[in-house]
C-alpha cells in the first residue's frame, strides 16, 4: 500500500533536528520538480539542440515526472523495510546523483537520464519524510507536522521556476541550479550520518507490491512515449502510437486486476466505489495538468513572443504561482465555512478556467495595460489562474481523504499527489503535441526569406517575424483554451461528485 | 629454482607464445594507414557523417554542427546554426548541382550553389579534390599511436598536421594561416576511418577550436532524391 504510517519511532531522538534535515532535503528536491521550465532555452543549446525542435525538450520534463512516479507508490514501503532515514538518504543521493549527471550532461540522453533519477530520488522523499513525520509525532500532534512537510514541498515547488530563472540569468549559467544539489544533499547526508549508522531505526516488514508498481510504472511509460511527437511536422503524436497506446491499455487494464487480488494491492480499488473519490481523483489530476500547461507555456511564451531572459520568464509565472498557496489557504478556509466541498473545488476550476481564457486572448501588447497602479492587467489575470488552481486543493484533497478510511490516509494522500503528477505527465505530454504539430501546420507554408537572396530582405524578415509571432499566439491561444475546456469539465465533474463523508460508506 | 630451469623455460616460451599471437599482423605504419583510409572513404557508397566545431569560432561561423548521409557529391544533413546565445537547425539537400534548404518554417526552396555558399556549403566537406578525404593525404609527419575504441571499433590513431590552405577549403571561414593538428581514428584492415579531429586556432589567431568528424555506416548505400518544393 502506498505510504502507510505505521508505529511511532522511539522519542530519544531530537526530533526537530531530524525533521528540519529531512525537510531540508524534501525542499531541495521539490524545488528542481519544475526548475527548468524557465531554464529549457540554455539547457537545450548547451546539449547541442535547436530551439526550432523544441520537441526534443519535452522528455525533460516528461522523464522528472515519470521517475517521481515510478518511485513514489513504493516509496513509502521501502522505507518501512528498511529504515526512513535510511530511504530518505540513499533517495537524496540518487538525487544528488541525478543532479551530477543533469548539470555534466554533454547530450540529451545524459540529461534526461539525469532528470529520470532526480525525479526516482526526489519523489521517493515525499514519502519517506511524510512517514518519519508520522513515526516521530504521536497521532495527536501529528497534523500540523505533516501539514508543515506537505506546505514545504509545495513552496518548493512554487519558487522552482523562480530559482530556475534567477540562476539561469546569472553568470553561473543553468549548470548551477544542479551542481548546487550536491554539496547541499552531501552535507545533510553528513549530518545524518550518525543517525544512519545507529541502527536505532526500526525496521518493518513491508509488503511491497513490485508486480503493481511496475505494472503503473509500464503502462504509464508507453503512454508517455506513445504522445511524445517526435516528429511534429508529421503527426502531434509519437511515431509508435499506434502500438504504444494499446500496450499502455494493457498495463492499466492488468494493473486492475491484479490489484483487485493481490493481498496488499498498491492501490485499493475499493475507492473507486465511492463516486467522491473517483471524482475527486479525476479533478485533481486535471488541475495537476492546467498547472504544468501554465508553468512550461508562460515561461516560454515570455521567452519567445516577449523577448524575456530567463529571470523576466520566471518573474512572470511567479504573479500566477503566488496566487496558488493563496488560493490553497481560502479554499480550505472556505471549504470549512461553506460545508461544501463541491462549491469551493468547482468555483476554484472555474476561476482557473476563466484565468486561461484570459491568458489565451493575448497579443504582444498585453503585458503593458495597467490595472491598478502599478499592478497590470496581465498581473491581475495571471494571479487569477494561479488562485483559482489554488482553491481547488484543499476541498479535493479533503473530498479524497475522507472517501478512505482513517488508516488508509497516507496512502490516499499518497495517491492524490500521483493523480496530481499523472495529470501533469498525460496533459503536458498531450499539449506539447499538439500544441507544435499545429505550429507547423500553421507555417507549413511560410518560406523564411534570406539575406541576399532576397532583394528587400530587411522589409521582408520583418514582416516573416510577425507571422511566426503569430502562429506562435495562435498555437497558445489553442493550448490555454483547450485548457479552458479541461478545467470546466473538471469543475463539472467536482460539482457532480464531491461532498463532504462523514465516514467512507463501504467502512 | 635455478635460473634457465625447465619449467621457467617454458614459462617464458608460453608467454612469447601467447605474446607473438596476441599482437596479431601489425597494422601499416601512419602514412600508409591514411592514405589507404583516404582511398577506402573516397570510394564509399554512402556513409553517415556527424561533425561538432567546438571552442572559440567568432561572430561569423554560423555553424556549430552538422549530421546527416552523403554520397559525395549528395548529401542530405541537419545543420545547426549559432544565432546569439541559441541554436537553430536547418536541412539542406546537394543533389547533382541543385540545393535545397528547409529553414525554420515552411517547407523546401530551392538554391543556387552560389546563394547556398553565403551560408555553408556543406559539399566542400566531402568534395574528392577539396574535401577532408582528400586532405587526408597531405596529412604531414603521420605518426600511428595506440588503439582506440570509437563507437564499438577498434581504430588505430594516426596524428600528424595539416596546412591552413588546405582546412580552409573545408569551412571558407577557417585561417588559411600556419598548420593544424590532425587526428584520424582509422580501422585495419578495412581502412574504415570512424572519426576525424582538427584542432587549433582555426577561427581566431588566439583563440582554439576543434572540428570533429564521426562517420558510421560506412558504404551503406545512401540515394539522395530531391524533395517536394513548397
């Protein structure tokens, strides 16, 4: 099961010692989650890729993803057989490792294969340091420390692009953002060095459901690999869909059904009886993919129709990322003000949706209208969709948690944010896609002219310059809208489904 | 045990032994390697080429790498061009005297050899009178060092030099001045020559760069057709 919270750890330890190193190391690890949404441009030219392909960036971020997900489920049962600190320190240096390769890597293999492990090492320690939070504090005080773990990883994860950007810009270049992991992870892993060697952590039997995880892990790789274009100009999906997207079928329809038989499933699909959790689980992973939609296609829409650095791009997606713990903090206010979770989670979706609506109407000149002093119009929008993405979290979340009984929390809260990843792997994946085989199929006819070849070349390259530009607008007024669509079948599904339990029906 | 007993006798005999089989028939000396790869490369039915120019190469040289399948003259390659702080790739098609260039949007047009020399005319690379195959020959004092693997291949190494005059006929922007280091990795018997390296102040008298060639594929037949304009 994924991340069981099991019996508490001996209280001789110095508790807040051990959960500020850990949760040091949760942050460093959830700040890289997205990095390098505003740091793709030199991180593409330095492994010797064309910005006209930026297709060839997408495993970059799609390999983060799925290397978080493939280690995540089993995370937590590792660390249950073989000690929490000792998982959280052996991740961390997969981490660490990840991050060596990331920043060395002189090829585009290298570097995906370097996001994949810090992805495996980062996403084990969500787990791993949510189940020693647990294991340190009893039951009773357990809910602030494991909200305070959870609050960390997701500050992490908003101020990501923005430390991405700030170092791309300076004169470190990118590599910095990962060489800096490793002297930071090498030294909390001294510091628990003691801790590690002690041998006082109790270890447990834990039944690991490795057919299951493999089996998700699969299915969610050929579906990956099977919306991955590889070749835009042709087709918005990859080259093998046709054989891939079956497989990934397969996997999941197997998946399935050996969850439903095996003694100590991965997920218990028994959850999905309750149309709240289903429901719940369906927006969650929607809002995950808005999300990435906002964090890959701001920064490079600033990028590439703006004319921003990396630091302008990250400043820009920061005005929608503040707006995202904002939102997260009223939507659980209002959410236990209202009794409604339903009210709060659509209304959150449809904000999000109304933000993207926005954002899909703009030109070149919509940063510069002001709205209230020195406050634009574009700030205003941007902020909406990070709030309206934030409302949604907690009366999801709760929604989800209560449709699972009391001590199958931590795997639901677990499964949440898997649902939340899957969302932003299949979304992002899906979006690039299509997103550039429309490009293409938007320029497929425009000829670039060329200096000295032709005769009023300047007059010529200027006019060429305004219609990229706009196939650019064009193909992200299609990405946000389409976006749109998704949030409001999301907030219609939320309205449908979700409602507060006072306990799980099938208990 | 006495000095020149039986056994280290026959110690020593085995290690002779396994010593004369292990080194094999020794491969030609340096000269004769790369005039003999010379000669394999330039009568290749096709191969597939990659080459990288790394280092200090100036505002002018827009290219910084190219890959793709060559019959000399024919070629079909994926260009990478230096704009700033980026990258953009182009594709460009040499068939009989006509070229054709993908750029960034939209689809093929067709060039004249002289419009295409502005930019990179990517036949001097492989030209059999201009082209590095050729330069291979006036390679000076070619010395064969160790064996190397390059992409599963055991090739020998051969250093020597190589005129400006001569590497300047590769890439126009090249210095024609003094003489660059050469470094050939070449496989015996089949001559097959797997990568190349030139190196030195090729675009700046102050400041190095290196041009790399990595060839695979070798006599794979390549056909080049001319695409669809528009």
């Amino acid at each position: 099961m994924i991340t069981p919270f099991r019996s508490p750890r001996p209280r001789s330890v110095n508790r807040p010692a051990l959960l500020s190193l850990t949760g040091a190391g949760l942050f460093l690890a959830s700040l890289d989650a997205y990095v390098v949404v505003t740091a793709l441009l030199p991180m593409l030219t330095s492994v010797h890729i064309a910005v006209n392909r930026p297709e060839q960036a997408t495993p970059i971020i799609t390999g983060f993803l799925l290397g978080y997900l493939a280690v995540m489920p089993i995370a937590g049962g590792l660390s249950d057989r073989f000690g929490r600190i000792r998982v959280f320190a052996a991740c961390l240096a997969l981490f660490a490792f990840g991050s060596f390769l990331t920043a060395s890597a002189p090829s585009l293999s290298q570097l995906v294969t370097g996001r994949l492990l810090q992805g495996a090492g980062g996403g084990a320690l969500v787990p791993a340091v949510l189940a020693l939070a647990a294991d340190l504090y009893p039951s009773g005080d357990r809910s602030p420390v494991l909200g305070a773990v959870s609050a960390l990883q997701e500050v992490g994860s908003v101020l990501g692009p923005l430390w991405g950007g700030l170092v791309t810009a300076s004169s470190f270049g990118w590599t910095w953002i990962f060489w800096l992991n490793i002297p930071v992870a090498a030294l909390i892993v001294w510091a628990l060095w003691p801790e590690i060697r002690s041998r006082r952590e109790e270890r447990r039997p834990a039944n690991l459901d490795w057919i299951g995880a493999s089996l998700a892990t699969a299915g969610l790789a050929f579906l990956t690999l099977a919306l991955y274009g590889t070749n835009p100009e042709q087709s918005p999906v990859g080259e093998g869909f046709l054989w891939q997207a079956p497989l990934a079928i397969i996997c999941f329809g197997v998946f399935v059904w050996y969850e439903r038989r095996t003694p100590h499933p991965l997920i218990n699909v028994r959850w999905f009886r309750d149309s709240s959790f289903g429901g719940s689980a369906v927006t969650n992973a929607i809002a995950g993919a808005g999300l990435m939609v906002a964090l890959v296609y701001i920064p490079v829409l600033a990028n590439a129709v703006f004319s921003m650095n990396a630091s302008g791009s990250a400043l820009l997606l920061v005005r929608l990322m503040l707006g995202i713990p904002i939102g997260a903090l009223l939507g659980g206010w209002l959410a236990h003000r209202m009794r409604s979770y339903r009210f709060v989670a659509a209304l959150g979706l449809v904000l999000a949706a109304a933000g993207f609506l926005m954002l899909s109407g703009w030109t070149e000149g919509s940063l510069k209208p002001h709205l209230i002093g020195p406050l634009t119009v574009a700030d205003g929008e941007l902020f909406l969709t990070g709030l309206g993405l934030g409302l949604e979290i907690a009366p999801v979340s709760a929604a989800l948690l209560d449709a699972v009984g009391e001590a199958e929390r931590g795997a639901g809260a677990s499964f949440l944010i898997v649902m939340r990843l899957v969302g932003m792997l299949v979304g992002f994946s899906l979006v690039a896609g299509f997103g550039l085989w429309e490009f293409h199929r938007a320029t497929a006819h425009l000829l670039p002219p060329l200096p000295g070849l032709n005769p009023n070349f300047a007059a010529q390259f200027a006019f060429y310059t305004l219609k990229v530009k706009q196939a650019i607008f064009d193909e992200y007024h299609l990405i946000f809208r389409a976006t749109a669509i998704a949030l409001l079948v999301g907030a219609a599904v939320a309205a449908a489904t979700l409602r507060p339990l006072a306990r799980p029906r099938w208990q | 045990m006495r000095a020149g007993s039986p056994p280290r006798i026959l110690a020593a005999g085995l290690a002779l032994a396994i010593g004369v089989s292990a080194c094999g028939p020794q491969p030609p000396d340096g000269a004769t390697l790369v005039k003999q790869s010379s000669q394999r490369m330039l009568a290749l039915k096709g191969f597939h080429f990659q080459m990288q120019i790394t280092g200090f190469t100036g505002p002018d040289e827009l290219v910084q790498s190219a890959q793709g399948d060559a019959h000399p003259p024919d070629l079909h390659a994926k260009v990478n061009l230096k704009q700033g702080a980026i990258l953009l790739e182009v594709e460009v098609i040499f068939k009989a005297d006509s070229v054709y260039l993908k750029s960034f949007t939209g689809g093929w047009q067709q060039l004249t050899a002289a419009q295409v020399a502005q930019y990179f005319d990517a036949r001097l690379l492989f030209d059999p009178q201009a082209g590095l195959f050729a330069a291979m020959r006036d390679t000076t004092a070619p010395s064969r060092g160790n064996s190397e693997k390059v992409d599963g291949h055991d090739a020998h190494t051969v250093d020597g030099m190589l005129q400006g005059t001569r590497v300047h006929q590769l890439l126009p922007l090249i210095r024609e001045q003094g003489a660059y280091h050469a470094t050939y990795w070449i496989e015996s018997p089949s001559n097959n020559l797997w990568r190349a390296r030139v190196s030195g102040n090729l675009f700046d008298a102050s400041q190095a760069a290196t041009i790399v060639f990595d060839f695979t594929s070798h006599d794979h037949p390549v056909s080049v057709t001319p695409p669809p304009l528009g």
